[in-house]
C-alpha cells in the first residue's frame, strides 16, 4: 500500500508528540516495512523496533528479573550462612561456657579470642587418651602418634 509522503511525516510529528492512534502508529509501521523516502530513513530504524514489540526491552526486563532472582538467592544464602555461624558460636559458646586463659597474669575469658587454643587443647587431649588407651591394649602406638609432653 502506497502511503502519502506528506501524511507520514506529519504522522511523524503527531508520533513524537505522543498523540497517534494505535491505527496511526501501524500504518507508519506499516510504511517503514517498506520503500522509505530517503529523508524518512533516519526514523525507519527505530519504527521497525516499534514494530518489532521492543525487543530491547523485553531483553532488559529479562535481565533484570534474572538480577532480580540472583540478589534473592545471594541474599538467602548469606542469610543461610550467617545463621548457621550464629548457631555455631552458639553450640561453642555452649561447649566452652566458663573457659578462661590466663596469659602473662591477665584473665582472658573472650571465647573468640581463646577457641583456637581450647581447641588446640582439647585435639592434644584426645590424642593422649588415644595413646593411654593403646597402651592400655597393649599395643605400642606409632612414633607419631606419641603425646608431646
């Protein structure tokens, strides 16, 4: 269908200016499928994009959806990890109530601070009942299984 040159481009303006009907906007569709005036080319690019449902768009809102989704499940997990750390300070805190190392004549009864030698203690404790037990069995443990004393 041959469309007027004079009424597309001033179904341009009435476009730009937002006040086109849908029939409107479909017949300029419809014209920049096709042969285009070529003072008119500059607009076919954008028309076809119409025309095409704005696929840039649709492609954008995926995106952000998807970024959406991931930021959900960053979030559940570090939630997921912050309480599983919670519990097990909790659990340790439990274990460990009370404990206390005196160090250079000061008291130290922070349980972040003093964990790794309680349980650098309690490691070097079991190896040595491993050891009582073994020879108690009467059996001869390995060299490097023997307690550092």
């Amino acid at each position: 269908m041959k469309h007027d040159e004079q009424e597309i481009r001033q179904l341009i303006k009435r476009f730009i200016d937002g006040a086109t009907s849908n029939a409107e906007e479909q017949t300029l569709y419809d014209y920049f499928r096709g042969d285009v005036a070529d003072d008119l080319k500059v607009y076919q690019e954008m028309f076809q994009w119409y025309a095409d449902g704005m696929p840039e768009q649709r492609r954008s809102h995926r995106m952000w959806k998807r970024l959406a989704v991931a930021a959900a499940l960053v979030g559940v997990l570090a939630g997921g990890f912050a309480y599983y750390e919670q519990q097990r300070m909790h659990d340790l805190l439990l274990r460990y109530e009370g404990s206390y190392i005196v160090r250079n004549g000061e008291k130290i009864t922070d349980l972040k601070r003093i964990l790794p030698e309680l349980q650098r203690t309690e490691a070097e404790a079991e190896r040595k009942m491993l050891h009582i037990e073994q020879l108690q069995e009467g059996k001869q443990p390995a060299v490097e299984e023997l307690p550092i004393i």
